[in-house]
C-alpha cells in the first residue's frame, strides 16, 4: 500500500474523530455551564432561606415580647 493510499484511507478516520472530539468539548462547555448556573440558584436560594429564618426569628421573638407584656398586663389588673 502507497502512503498516498494510506493517507486517503486515514483522512476520513480523522476528521470523523476530531468532529467527535469537537462535539464532546463542546458538550463538556455546555454542561459546565448548566452546572454553573444551577450553583448559582442554589447560592441564590440557600441565602434567601437564610433570611427568612432570620425574618421569622424576629417576628416570633417579637411575639413573644407582645403576649409576655399582655399577660403581665393582665396579672395586674386581674386580682
């Protein structure tokens, strides 16, 4: 067999093998990104649960402030 001869027979492995290669890097970038964004919600919803834990926190503590000053209300005008 000719190197021209093997060369032509190469050609069309190579080029089928570096357009799967491209494919599989471009699906790797994709997949990346996906993840990157879904790292993102993730920090996103993690820090507004945070907040409202916090924002319930107060609003209990504040409840409980209310009824503590309505029962000592009531102990002292109750005999």
């Amino acid at each position: 067999m000719t190197p021209d001869r093997r060369l032509d027979q190469l050609e069309p492995i190579m080029a089928d093998s570096l357009q799967k290669i491209d494919r599989l890097i471009e699906g790797q970038g994709q997949i990346l990104e996906v993840a990157t964004r879904a790292d993102q919600k993730a920090d996103i919803t993690a820090k507004g649960v945070a907040e409202l834990t916090i924002s319930t926190q107060r609003q209990y503590e504040d409840l409980k402030a209310g009824q503590e000053a309505i029962m000592q209300y009531l102990r002292e005008k109750l005999p």
